[in-house]
C-alpha cells in the first residue's frame, strides 16, 4: 500500500512540474511580428442584398 502512495506522490510531482512550466511558458512567450503584404488584385465588392436587412421574429 506504501509503494502505491509513493508512485501517485512522484506522479503528483510530475504532474505539478509540467503544469507550473507550462505556466511560465505562457506568459514568457512573445510572438515574432510578422509583416504580412496583401496584393491590390483583390476589391471587396457588395453584389446585391441589402445593407439593413432583418429577419422577422416569427
């Protein structure tokens, strides 16, 4: 019964460790930026419909 306690502690342990790095890597993480060049080939265009269109409540 002993030995049992003892390896649900040592996994406790472990579990504990991973969790806390975790943690720390969270927060210590600071993403490169990135420079992102979208080409002017693309226009947003509105075909059709209306701007304030509802759905009735039924």
């Amino acid at each position: 019964m002993r030995a049992l306690k003892k390896k649900m502690v040592i996994e406790l342990i472990i579990y504990i460790v991973l969790v806390v790095i975790g943690v720390i890597m969270l927060f210590a993480y600071k993403p490169r930026e990135r420079i992102i060049i979208v080409p002017q080939d693309f226009q947003v265009e509105q075909e059709g419909g209306v701007r304030d269109a509802s759905i009735p409540n039924e």
